[in-house]
C-alpha cells in the first residue's frame, strides 16, 4: 500500500507535470522546484542541482536529451517515467531501502533482474542463457510475489531477461497493469514486437524495452541470425510511432568494437528513437563459450574514453557496466544495486555469476538476499580498490572463485554444470593484462580528482 508520503508525492509530480506540458523546457525549472520539497537524501539534492544546470543551457547535449524526453515519449510515459522511475524508485524507494539494509543486515537492491522464461526464439553464438534448460520459466504468481515483496523492501525497478521475455509479454503487460507504481524495463531482441504490443507499451508508460544489437547488420546478423537487423528496425519504428521509452543493449567483443561506440552508430539509433543505450562485455560463460570473442586491454580502453567522449556530445544517456564502475564504487551486483533470478528461480548475485545457494520458490526475497552468497558479495565489495577492475569474475576471478567456495554455492546451469575453479581459469589472463591498462588510466584519474579538489 503507498504510503502518504509517496501518494503527496505523486500529486505533486502530477500537477507539476500538467503545469509544465504546455512549455516543458521554459517551466522545468518550477517542476525541480517542486521535486526539491520531496527529497531529504544529499546526493538527490546534488542531482537536482545538476538537472538545474543542464536546463540553464539550451546547447547541451543533456537538455536536448530532455526535449526528446517531451517530443518523443507519449503522456502516459512521460508521466510514468517521472512518477514511477524519479519519485518511486528514487526519492522515495531508496531511503526504504536503507532502512531495510539496516533491519535485515544484508543488501537491499534498487532493482531486480528476473526471467520469466528460458525459452528463446533466437539463438545467438556465445549467449550465455543458452546454458539454461529452455524449458524453465516462472508462474505470474511467483512472478507478482516478487514485485510484492520487492515493494515492501522499497524496491521498484524490475528489468526482465531471459531467454526472450517477450515470449512471455501477455504476462508482462499483466504485471506492469497490475504494479502501475512499478518501472518495468525488458531486455528483448525485439523480434516479437508488433504494430498490438507497441501499442500497449505506449498507453501503459511505465514498460520500456532495452533492445539488443550488436552493431549494424553485418555484426548484428553474425550473432543474432540472418534477417534479425532488420526486424529490429521494424520494431524500433514501430516502438517510436508509439512514444515508447526503449533503448539499445550492445555486447562488446574482439569483432565489433570498432563499430558499435561510433558517432555514426550513436546518431543513427538517436535518430530510430533510442534514450539510452547500455553496453556490456562479452563473458565467457559455460563450458563451450566462445573464448575468441573477448575484447581485448585495447578495445576496453577504446570504451572507457569512447563513452565518456559521446556522454559529452549526444542526447542519449549511455553507459557501460565495466568501465563505469568509477560512478558507482565497483560491482553493483550481489544484492548492492540488483541481483538476478532465474527462470527455474535460483537467486545468482548477477546475470553473469550462475551460482546460488537459495530457490525464490522456497525462500522469501529477504531470506535470499541473506543467503550465503550474498553475504560474501556484502562482505567483499568492493572486490578491487580500482574501480575500472569492478568484476569479480573478469577482473578478479580468484575473488569469485574465493566466495563460491566459501558460501558452498551450486552451479545453477542444469545444462553444463562449470565448476568455479574452471570458470575462473578462462578469465585470468584476461584480467591480468586489463590490470596493466586500467591501473594506468586509474591513477590519471585519482591525479584528475586531486587537482579538481585542491582548486576547490
């Protein structure tokens, strides 16, 4: 049940966002007005603080992000991302989360990662969820009784993978009806979104996609099968015709870096609508992972200056989960931001780490974010005083190795059961020769954080 807090909140948000529709960018600075009564968290202050100054300046990159938030987006998600993902998730989900760290002595996350299904219409070369029995999926009940008891925790961000998710949507839209006070975001390879879905996602408002891609149509087909490029454009017009919320998810390798952080990719899928875009690295995870598709020290490096470069330039907030780990203090997983379930409902620290000690089919989500790998995850991050090595499973493998032992967790690939020790060989050459690059552009930037504080 809301509480009065949150529901003086939305009316607050609600009558500032019908206040400002009719000049959004002239009246924005009334609505920051208006969100600074309802945040009591320093760091928010400081966030809004930084929202004032973009819409102080009408050449930046950031305020030209928020005018395609009005252009683009339909009322119903415009009004869902503000309420919803600012209000719910943020000014008022995060200070419940605290208080829950606190009460139950474990990690509390901002979001939850779940697959509803394992099954998948697609099968792309090195994808981990191939190590999954395609059979497994998760009941609506079990499903809605994890967004319950994420609420009660303060918890309203919940991103689905899979498999494909959309194998699932008539469940999914269920959900985000049923949960309106939720965001819902899917990983998808949007094969299955049509001219119907699109339709519902743009009247819903609070249900985006984060679209796969892993360049253009060369390097997409080569992984994802021929003829998927070009659906995905079907789907990303389809989904901009609607004003839904959606973005792009690239994964990294050996073979497409040089093409997928280029002004000419980023101002392409600006342009098919994408508000954001997320990058990841490849992992080699199972016992037939491609090992030849690992990025090497150089491509990573070329990320870590390539995005920080774009962030300055276009109206699209992108990140990498790596080589942002400088942001947010290293790994993120483990209960700390997120954490993954998946469709047979083991609870993995990440969507990366497939071992568990806890089945959310037995245990409440409190009991497995006290479960013991959790705990070790809790009791080890950050797992590097470098946070551009935030991984402990691509740059610091005997930390993983180190927790799975001492947590006596299972492998949870019914498939292919890797053992830790295993797992942990195939990265540590790999995590070797990133330390030399990273430990050099870390240092540059522990002398860049120096200077900035003596000037100040």
């Amino acid at each position: 049940m809301a509480s009065v807090k949150q529901l003086i909140s939305t009316k607050v948000m609600n009558e500032g966002l019908k206040y400002i529709e009719k000049d959004p960018m002239a009246n924005m600075p009334k609505l920051l007005d208006w969100a600074e009564k309802l945040i009591t968290r320093e760091n928010h202050k400081g966030m809004l603080q930084t929202f004032r100054n973009v819409v102080e300046d009408p050449e930046s990159n950031w305020y030209k992000l928020i005018e395609r938030y009005f252009d683009e987006l339909s009322p119903a998600t415009r009004q869902k991302f503000m309420i919803n993902y600012m209000v719910n998730s943020g000014i008022i989900g995060i200070p419940i989360q605290d208080k829950m760290k606190k009460k139950y002595n474990c990690n509390v996350p901002w979001a939850i990662l779940i697959d509803p299904t394992s099954a998948c219409n697609l099968k792309c070369t090195g994808c981990w969820a191939a190590e999954y029995d395609k059979t497994d999926s998760l009941s609506y009940d079990l499903l809605d009784r994890v967004i319950r008891e994420g609420k009660d925790l303060g918890i309203y961000m919940y991103i689905f993978s899979g498999g494909e998710p959309l194998v699932r949507k008539k469940d999914l839209v269920k959900l985000a009806k049923e949960h309106s006070d939720c965001s819902f975001l899917s990983f998808t390879n949007a094969t299955l979104v049509d001219e119907e879905f699109a339709k519902t996602l743009g009247e819903l408002g609070n249900f985006g996609l984060a679209i796969s891609i892993e360049g253009f149509e060369e390097e997409t087909d080569m992984r994802r099968g021929e003829g998927t490029y070009n659906k995905v454009m079907e789907a990303m017009d389809l989904l901009k015709k609607e004003g839904v919320v959606f973005g792009f998810s690239t994964c990294y390798h050996k073979y497409n870096t040089d093409s997928i952080a280029t002004e000419e990719y980023i101002d392409f899928l600006i342009d098919k609508g994408c508000m954001f875009g997320w990058y990841f690295t490849y992992m080699p995870i199972g016992k037939d992972a491609v090992m030849d598709l690992m990025a090497t020290p150089e491509q990573r490096e070329y990320m870590y200056h390539q995005i920080r470069d774009l962030r300055t330039k276009k109206p699209i907030f992108i990140l990498d989960f790596w080589n942002d780990g400088e942001y947010v203090n290293g790994c993120i997983a483990g209960g700390r931001r997120y954490l993954h379930i998946n469709a047979s409902g083991d609870v993995e620290p990440c969507a990366f780490i497939h071992y568990s000690n806890v089945n959310i089919k037995n245990v409440s989500l409190v009991e497995a974010l006290q479960s013991p790998l959790f705990m070790q995850y809790r009791e080890n991050q950050p797992f590097n005083d470098n946070h551009l090595r935030p991984c402990p499973l691509l740059d610091n493998p005997e930390k993983i190795k180190g927790m799975v032992n001492e947590s006596k967790a299972y492998s949870t690939q019914p498939i292919d059961r890797e053992d830790v020790e295993d797992l942990a060989a195939k990265t540590e050459k790999a995590a070797e020769d990133w330390a030399k690059t990273a430990d050099k552009l870390w240092n540059i930037h522990l002398e860049k954080k120096e200077k900035k504080l003596a000037k100040n």
